[in-house]
C-alpha cells in the first residue's frame, strides 16, 4: 500500500473496459481487506453500479438537483450553507459494502448541465479521497473530464485501450490533454491493453505511443458472459485471467 489517499483514475475511449478494469481492481482490492475503498462511477452513460452488482440510492446528479431547488426555495441561498449542505450530501450518498464504498454520478438528463455535475464531482473526489486509503475513478469516455480538470485531484492516471487503433489514437489525445493541463501534476500516467491475444500484440498494438506499460488484460469469455448475464463482476473466480491479469497490472503500479 502506498500512502493514504492515493486516487487512481481510468479512461479511455468508449467500449474499450474501463468498467471491467476498474471492477476487477474492485474486487481485487476489496477483498484484501486492509485497505478502505471508495469507487466512484464517473461516467454518465455508463455501468460500472451494475457491473459491480451493488445499489446506490443517491447519485452527484441528485445532490445538484436538491441544491438547485433548495437555491430557487430560498431565493438566492447562502454560500455557506451549500457548501456545508453539500458536504453532508455527498457523505450521505456513499453506499458502503464490505471492505467498499460506492458512489455514482448519475445520469443528468437535462441540457448543459455535465459541467456543474463535474464541478461536483471534483468536490466530491477532494473531500472524500482524504478518508480512504484508495479510490478509484471509473471515468467518463473520452477527453471531457480530463479537460475540465474533474481528474485534477487524481494521482495516477490510467489509459485503457484495446487493440484497436481508434483506442490507441484517443489513449495518445487523452495522453496529450493530461500533459499539457498545467494545473494537473498526475504523480504517473500509465496504460493497460485490454483484449489483447498476447502481451506482443498489446505492446504491438500500442507502438509509438509515448507511455508506460501497466500490462494487459485477454480477450475473456467468462468475463464477456458474465457481463452478458448481468452477474456481478467481483464474483469472477480468483483464478480467471483476466483477474490474474488485473493482479499483475496491480503489482506494476505499487498498489
Ligand atoms: N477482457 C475482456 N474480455 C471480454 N470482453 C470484455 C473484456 N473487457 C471488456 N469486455 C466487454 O466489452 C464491452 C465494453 O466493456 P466496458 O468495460 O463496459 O467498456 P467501457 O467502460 O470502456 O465503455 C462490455 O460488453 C464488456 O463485457
Ligand atoms: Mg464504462
């Protein structure tokens, strides 16, 4: 374990595993049991509350619509009390399971509002990273959340792409926009090839592109049944693959 607070963020371009990675390091850092946990699922479209079979009653999208109609009832509001407000509002939507923590950024479904539910979420990745040893970031696809500094408290950036070359072109955007953000300082940027056929072939897959190694996880049909059956992934068998594989990449980054 390497020092309380430490926050790892995953992201990638869509459909590449960044929810299947971050489940399996879930499950594997869950059942260690010496380490509190917080996961946060930060993409909107996305599935890793489910991936990870648990409940979460409320979500980031929630505390932002509390906070616009407790605005609009007060006419106005102070400052104050949001910000106290949304301490204890982000506190109460943490939905806690053995050796795990959870909370869900929901789904705003209204116009031009991603950007206030990602200032929230930042809130929530600063106050709470600070009460667990670990926690990890399901991000949103894409380069948004990297852009608008969400991942600002993060330490360890993590790029997940397959073999594909659209997922090795926005791993190298995502790679350019975490570099060039100067308010950012990621302690380490990393990538992971996700369904790859060989270690070869994921390195293959990923030449030219300026960035460190974490490892690889294989194309898993146990991994792709249990996803096409909606059974939790933290059930996967410790000897699977790809669990196997998520162990490694853990090892490589000091976790
Ligand atoms: N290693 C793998 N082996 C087999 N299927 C996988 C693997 N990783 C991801 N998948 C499948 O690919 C799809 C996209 O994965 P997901 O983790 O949801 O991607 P993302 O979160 O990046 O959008 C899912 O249907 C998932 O089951
Ligand atoms: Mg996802």
């Amino acid at each position: 374990m390497s020092g309380k607070g430490r926050t790892i963020a995953v992201c990638g371009k869509g459909g590449v595993g960044k929810t299947v990675f971050t489940a399996i390091m879930t499950k594997l850092l869950s059942s260690r049991g010496d380490m509190k946990i917080l996961v946060i699922d930060a993409d909107p479209a996305s599935g890793l509350v489910p991936t990870l079979g648990v409940k979460v009653e409320k979500t980031i999208n929630d505390i932002r619509l509390k906070i616009i109609k407790s605005i609009k009832e007060s006419k106005g509001g102070d400052k104050l009390e949001i910000s106290s407000m949304l301490d204890y509002e982000i506190l109460d939507a943490l939905a806690e399971y053995p050796g795990l923590a959870v909370l869900s950024i929901g789904r705003p479904e209204d116009e031009g509002c991603y950007c206030r539910v990602n200032d929230l979420l930042k809130d929530a990745i600063k106050l709470l990273s600070k009460s667990f040893d670990l926690t990890l970031i399901d991000g949103e696809a894409g380069i948004e959340q990297i852009n608008r500094r969400v991942m600002m408290d993060v330490d360890d950036l993590v790029i997940v792409s397959d073999t594909s070359v659209k997922g090795v072109n926005t791993m190298s955007t995502i790679l350019h926009v975490a570099k060039e953000g100067n308010a950012v300082n990621y302690s380490r940027i990393g990538a992971v090839v996700n369904k790859a056929r060989s270690e070869k072939e994921a390195k293959q897959a990923m030449d030219g592109v300026s960035i460190d190694f974490l490892g690889w996880i294989p194309e898993d049909e146990t991994v792709r049944e249990y996803d096409f059956s909606g059974k939790s992934l933290l059930e996967l068998p410790d000897d699977n693959q790809s669990v196997e594989a998520v162990k490694k990449i853990l090892e490589n980054m000091r976790v």
